[in-house]
C-alpha cells in the first residue's frame, strides 16, 4: 500500500516578493526562451523598464530616452522627473508600491501594478537603479533582488530623470543573446505610438512624425498597396488601414497605452467589427465580413484608464470599458471608426473605389474556391482522424489564460524517422509534430487555390487553423526541422516560400523558425560534447583529448529520442525567420525562387567567396 503523503504546518511556505518571481517567472513575464523569439523574456524586461519611460513621456516629462544594449548589459535612461529619491529602493524592490496606484500621476499608464521592475530586479544578477531630481541623486544596485549597495542622497548635476542598467540572470535566462531586430521592432512602436518622442538605441536615433500610417508605410510597399493609408485619429484613439494586393490574410496591429496586444483583445475585436459595419453601410451592400477584411493591413491604438490586461504581459485587453464613466471599449469605437471612415470615403471616392474593387475580388475568389474549400475542409477532417500526420500537443497558443501558452510549438518534420524521434523526446504539453511526405511543391507564383489541392499544404493549413483568421493560429513557434544537407535545405526553402506566399504574417509576426540541431557528437568516457560546427567539433577535440569518439549526424532520424530531447528543450537553438524591411516579398521571391537562375548563381558564387575569405581571415 502506498505510504500517505504527510501534509502539515512544515508544507506551507511563505515566499518573499523575489523568491516567488525567481521560482514563478512565468506568472510575470510570460515564457522565458534565448531571445530568438521576440516575446522571449529577456524582451519583456527591457519593455517592463522602457515602459516606465514611456508613462513619463506621456505625462508631459522627458522627450528622449537612450537604449544601450553591450553584450548582455541593458541601460535605460529617460529624461522624465525621476524617482522621489526617498522612495528608490521601495519602488524597484517593495510589491505593491509605485506612483502607479495614483490615478492623477499616471492616468492612461501602460502598466498598474507595480510589477514589472521588480521582476527586472528579481530576475537580473546586477540591477542597479538612480534617480536625478532637484539637484539630488541616489542610486541602489541589487543581484537577483536582494539589496547590495544603497548610495546616499547626494548633491548632483546631472540631468534630471531615471536610469536603470542590469544583466538578465543567465541561470534563468538559458544561453539568451539579445537580437537587435527585434530591439528596434519595440522601440519604432514605441515611436509610432508617442509622436514626439526620441528613442536612441545603441547611438542611433528613431522617431515618428506620422505614428501608425508610419508603421503601416513600414509593413507594406507602395507597390502592394490598393490604395494610399487611410489614416484617421481622435481623442484617444488612432488607426491606419489599407488592403495589400498580394497579400491573403488580415493584418493587424494593436495597441492599448503604448502596450503591443499581440494577441488582440476587446478594442481589436470592437475594430474589426467597426470596420466591416462601416463598409456595408457605405455601399449599401450586405458584403461577407471574410471578403471586406481579407489582405487587410492594419493597426489600432487607444487609450483607456485603468486597463485591465489578461496577464502580466499585457498581449491582451480584457477591459470592456474605457474608463469608470466612459463608454464601453467597443461603443467607443464603433462611434469614431463607423464616422471618421464613413466621412473619409464619401470625401475620397477615389479611394472608396478602389476598396470596392479589392471587396468584390474577394467576393469572386471565395466563390471559386468554395467548392474546393469544402473538399478540402473534409479531406483535412478525414486525414486527422486516420493517420499521424500531426501528433497534435495539449496547450495551444488559443489557450490565453494558460501561462504556456507561448511555448507552444509546431515541428514540421521530413519522413517518419525524424518525426519518429522528436516525437518520443517532446514535451507533450507544448510541442506537436507535423511529417511530411517527401518535399512539398514549390508554390512561388500560385494562386491560394493550391493550398487547398495540395494534400500537405492543405493539412499543414488546418493544422495551424489559420485559413480564416491568424488570431486563430494554434501555435506560437513553427519551427522547421529538416536535415542539415542539401534536401533538407531544399525542403527548407519550400516550406519558407510556401509561407512567404501565403502567410507572410508568420514570419512578419516572428513565429517562423529554423531548429538547430548538433552536426556532430564528440565524446569519452567521462563527457559528451554536442557541436553545432566545425570550429565547435575542433574545440571539443581538443577539449576531450586522447582521441576522443567522433560521430557525424547525417541526419535528424540518426539522433536517437533520448539525445533528442536536449535539442528541443530548455537549450534548444532556434534560427528566427526573418523579414528585411528593405525588400518586398514580391521581389524576394522572384529572385530566390524565379526564372534567373544565372543571377542566382552568381550570387551564391559571390557570397560564398565572402564567406571563405572570412574564414581565412579568421584562421
């Protein structure tokens, strides 16, 4: 008979503030990730210490903050009022303490609680913090939130404001390095979003004179657009739209204080809506929702008091009001988007027409394909209940209120070994696998009639569930995992195209990914050293020297379960996919996928003598 767990007065423990964040970091931070994704932690501590910055700026203080990232040490410094200086320490290192909980010093403030520099604190293995006012400073420096030095008041003539420099704690933070692309994706929206202000990220300088038709103007070519930005704002409330030509799916980007709703919430939803009633009232015409939104590119910002959040990392609006005697978040604006779009068409017509030609294009094309879709929904249907094409996991990026929501992973695997493998080493909870059969189709220049035709892009499709909406995405990170040789490459760039084509906003959005897996194992009797290069191999031979055992991975199905599982789990490398702004899709695919296969060969000569010679420069 099993002995009963003995539960008693001993059980129960009483953490302090930062033994619960260290022990809990996902209940404040969301997942914790390398940086390879950009809601990884390491991110969400730079917004949590920028948004302070931000409230500063909003409440009429400090037109400039300076953003310096060296290797792992992270330095903000606003030119706002700074901190009351006898309150340093408390606001950085005591919960439920900050200017915040005063609704007249920060009224439409991104965050409430408190929480978030204390997590940075708590989470850091040097936090050092200090306020410049009235001639006054003082400073506090703290590791993993336990108080080491605290400096006394004194005299000073620097400027006035708040500086906070630390280095995410690495024994948290695994093997994390922060990637300057997304860096600079958070502070151009922080820009978008306050007008006026000046941002300086490692010396170089952003800010915004048009707010969100900037952003947009940084999302879409001119080329791609249907029509010029419509771009419309009041009190309180902003927003920019236009349909992409090429593009199939909605695009949006929202916004409530400043905070990226990555994951929507009541004021997109409110939006949407919005829209769609404004079009149908315009031209008089019952249209389908599906045909007026579809290659809709577009972002919304309000504000609102006390902002109620679904979790501590503020990606979705819960709030259904605006404040206490305002109006409900979605009355407010459907009044302001069915007038100021309403008003803008019948001043535009222009434009107006334009939109009616992208609506009824739409329309034709969903009639065409709805017989095909029907098929392809019961094809899709069919093969999820009789075969093993996707082994599907438990928690779903859908699944907001779940704190792992954000680790949940689609492997999209080649053949039944590589499947077979990183099936038994998974984590059930979060990562699903999905095979393929052989390389998918090349689709550069097809319709979207293919990815319904095509078994494997069709079940890839509904895998995902994002043939009607991204918001409905059922995972954070696709990862591609493909062998490290020239089919997998190969197999690689289709599935990157097929993305390209079809849903661009995976890979705008960061959620496309390449898994890294080791080249080679070298190892004795004592150690194992997994290289992920030839300089990696050299290095553990000499490590691992006499004449240690050498093993070549030719492919992912060679790696055995029980080695597997090191590869996608806490340590696991992840390649982001990533977008240059500088280069349309139209034009990225032409030339990597096209007809010119001379200009391709060149490029690849060329490029692969840059990399030769880096090597030689490096021996």
């Amino acid at each position: 008979m099993a002995q009963e767990t003995q539960y008693n007065e001993d059980n129960i423990r009483s953490l302090d503030w930062k033994e619960h964040i260290r022990m809990r970091p996902g209940m404040y931070i969301g997942k914790l990730g390398d940086g390879s994704s950009p809601d990884d932690g390491i991110y969400i501590l730079l917004k949590e210490v920028i948004d302070n910055c931000i409230d500063e700026f909003v409440m009429g203080a400090g037109k400039v903050i300076e953003v310096t990232i060296k290797d792992k040490l992270v330095t903000v410094r606003d030119y706002g009022r700074g901190i009351p200086l006898g309150k340093v320490v408390d606001v950085v290192s005591k919960m439920n303490t900050g200017g915040k909980y005063d609704s007249k010093a920060f009224k439409k403030s991104v965050g409430l609680n408190g929480v978030g520099t204390k997590a940075v604190n708590a989470l850091s293995n040097y936090f050092r913090v200090e306020s410049v006012r009235d001639n006054q400073q003082k400073a506090a420096e703290f590791s993993e939130g336990n108080l080491k030095i605290e400096e006394e008041i004194q005299e000073s003539t620097k400027r006035k404001g708040t500086k906070v420099a630390f280095i995410a704690d690495d024994s948290i933070f695994k093997n994390y390095k922060y990637r300057n692309e997304y860096v600079i994706r958070m502070l151009k929206n922080y820009c978008y979003l306050n007008r006026g202000l000046t941002i300086y990220f490692n010396g170089d300088k952003y800010v915004s004179e048009f707010g969100l038709k900037d952003l947009l103007i940084e999302t879409i070519s001119d080329e791609d657009m249907q029509y010029p930005i419509i771009h419309l704002e009041g009190d309180d409330i902003e927003f920019a739209l236009t349909h992409s030509k090429s593009q199939y799916s909605e695009e949006y980007h929202s916004f409530v204080n400043g905070q990226n709703t990555t994951q929507g919430g009541t004021h997109l939803n409110a939006f949407r809506e919005a829209v769609v009633k404004t079009i149908r009232d315009f031209y008089n015409k019952n249209f389908e929702a599906s045909d007026i939104r579809k290659s809709i590119v577009s972002a919304v910002a309000i504000k609102v008091e006390e902002p109620v959040f679904e979790s501590q990392t503020k990606t979705k609006l819960g709030s259904t009001e605006v404040g206490p005697d305002g109006p409900t978040v979605r009355t407010f604006i459907h009044d302001f988007v069915t007038t100021k779009l309403d008003n803008f068409l019948h001043k535009n017509p222009e434009t107006a027409d334009l939109l009616l030609r992208k609506i009824l294009q739409a329309e034709r094309e969903r009639k065409e394909l709805s017989g095909i879709r029907k098929l392809a929904k019961e094809r899709a249907k069919k093969a999820s209940l009789h075969n093993k094409k996707l082994r599907d996991c438990r928690v779903h990026l859908t699944d907001t209120k779940n704190p792992r929501c954000l680790e949940s992973t689609l492997f999209i695997t080649e053949g039944d070994s590589a499947s077979g493998s990183i099936t038994k080493s998974r984590d059930v909870n979060t990562q699903a696998v999905f095979s393929l059969r052989g390389k998918p189709l090349n689709s550069y220049g097809m319709s979207k009639k293919i990815v319904y035709e095509n078994e494997e892009f069709n079940l890839l499709q509904a895998a995902l569930d994002i043939e009607e909406s991204m918001e409905d995405l059922r995972y954070n990170n696709i990862v591609i995992a493909t062998d490290a040789d020239v089919d997998g490459m190969h197999i690689r760039l289709l599935l990157i195209t097929f993305f390209l084509q079809f849903f661009p906003e995976l890979i705008k959005d960061g959620h496309l990914y390449i898994l890294q897996t080791p080249l080679f194992r070298v190892r004795n009797k004592k150690e194992t050293i997994y290289c992920y290069s030839d300089q990696e191999r050299v290095d553990a031979i000499e490590k691992l020297k006499p004449r240690p055992e050498i093993t070549r991975f030719k492919g992912l199905g060679e790696i055995s379960p029980d080695e597997f599982r090191f590869f996608i789990g806490e340590d696991m490398r992840l390649d982001p996919v990533m977008l240059d702004k500088t280069t349309t899709i139209e034009t990225l695919l032409e030339f990597y996928m096209g007809k010119n296969t001379p200009d391709r060969q060149d490029f690849i000569i060329n490029n692969l003598k840059v990399e030769l010679d880096k090597e030689l420069m490096e021996k």
